[in-house]
C-alpha cells in the first residue's frame, strides 16, 4: 500500500554461552534510536559473542589483539538495495565483568553498548570529535533510559591525560589536570616502593648466603683430615700375597725371610689295633 513504510527489522544472532537481553528489553530502545537518527533505514543486525570471537574481529579489522565491549559495522547500501543500517557486535563477558564493576545488570550495560554502537553506526566518532559524541550519548541514556549515564570504560574516548579516579564508595570518576597528574604520580610512587622492596629482599637473601658461605668456610679449615698410613713396599692396586717364592725375574723385597716349612714324615709301621 501507498504511503506506508516496511517494517524496520531486528535480526538475533548469539555466539555466547552467556545470556543476553532480547528485542522484548532492548526492542523499544532500538526503535527509538532509529526514529531519531536513521528513520530511512529499515533493518539491523546485533550479534552476542564470547571474548574469543570478539578479540578475532578486534585483530581483524582493528589490528587490536584483544578483545573489547562492543563493534560496528555500518552498511553503505547502494540504490536499489535494502537500506541495512548495519551490524553491532557485543562482548557479553565483557558487559558483565564492567557490570560487576558498576553494580548494575548485565541488561543495564548492553543497553549502554547499544547507544554507543548506535551512534557509530550513524557516523560519530568520539576518537575523532571533541567530546559530542560522548555527551549525545549521556543524553540518551537519560532520556531514554530514564537513568543516570553509566561511567564509560577506559577505551571509549577519554581526554588525553585524563585518569581514572576509585572513589571510597567503590565508584570510577575521570579526571584531568592536577587531579590526573597526582594519580600518575601516586602510581610512579608506589610502583618505585614495590621495586624496592624487591631489591631489598634480594640484597637481604644474597647476605644471608654470603654470611652462611663464610661460616661454612671457617668450619672446613679447623677440621683435621684423617691421613691413610702409608704402607712401604706395596703398589697401590696389587693383589696381596703372603710370603713365599717371588716370581720369576723377581727380586725378593729385602727384609723378607723366607719361612720353611718342615712336613713330617708317616711312620711306615702299621697301626697297632687293641
């Protein structure tokens, strides 16, 4: 019929052994998303995936070995084609250890990583603008969401310099300038405590050995070595022999007296029988 437009279209793919949110939660979101920013488009594809396949196509198409939150993958169609918008990849394992962090749910932080690749579908690019990105974003989640933004992780475009801060409620804070700079120095103080600490113990052990080597020393020198008496005439690997004829061509060793042997001899009487 004239005047009335196709349906957009949510296509679900998972490749992870968690579980994540469906069109029945994120459905309203997406569809409000693309009233707002691509009313002309009229499908998109959004794939769940475990670390290993995301850090795949982070090193495929990033040249990043390592995995990251969430991809995307605009679609340029041509005239004539279906105007896909595009498709978004989400880390579910990633979206939960940040979840943790923050203490929301894991359907809380995917709708975060929605928006974000959303707008990257739509162009923006917070690694090449001056912020807006990251606050049109803050915007949406507010207005969307009807909750406060969720602190943004370490790779989604932070100010050069910049630092995150713990709070002593558990909470991460950015911050620039001297508070950033008193992190990195903190950071330098307590790394170059730790190296010490380790050199110290191993000049510690390496005295200890040198002080038990010399001891062990001292104790070698005062002992008395037993000294075999030394037997005069014989050859170190001679079979002993007792006294008798020396074999031929050999002169018999001075001192040495012959002993002989006297046999008796058997009386040639026969024995007298009682």
């Amino acid at each position: 019929m004239a005047g009335v437009s196709a349906p957009f279209q949510i296509d679900w793919a998972s490749r992870s052994s968690l579980r994540g949110p469906s069109e029945k939660t994120l459905g309203n979101l997406i569809r409000a998303l693309r009233e707002r920013f691509a009313p002309d488009s009229l499908g998109i594809s959004i794939t769940y995936v475990d670390d290993r396949g995301m850090k795949k196509l982070n090193r495929e198409h990033r040249g990043k070995n390592e995995t990251t939150d969430v991809l995307s993958f605009p679609t340029e169609a041509g005239k004539g084609e279906f105007p896909h918008l595009g498709d978004l990849v989400i880390s579910l394992p990633v979206a939960e250890g940040m979840a943790k962090k923050l203490g929301v749910s894991r359907r809380r932080e995917v709708e975060t990583l929605v928006i974000h690749g959303f707008l990257h579908l739509c162009g923006y690019d917070h690694e090449k603008d001056n912020g807006e990105m990251m606050a049109l974003q803050s915007q949406l989640e507010t207005e969307l969401l009807g909750e406060e933004p969720l602190p943004m992780t370490l790779k989604r475009g932070r100010k050069s310099g910049s630092k995150v801060k713990v709070l002593k409620d558990g909470t991460r804070k950015v911050v620039t300038g001297r508070a950033a700079a008193s992190l990195s120095r903190k950071a330098e103080e307590r790394k170059a405590k730790q190296a010490k600490k380790v050199k110290d113990a191993k000049a510690a052990k390496k005295r200890a050995e040198t002080k038990a080597g010399k001891k062990t020393g001292k104790k070698a020198a005062t002992k008395v070595r037993a000294v075999k008496p030394i037997v005069l005439g014989k050859v170190e690997g001679e079979a002993k022999r007792g006294p008798g004829r020396p074999r031929k061509g050999e002169a018999r060793p001075a001192g040495v007296v012959r002993k002989v042997v006297r046999r008796k001899v058997p009386s040639l009487r026969s024995p007298v029988i009682a």
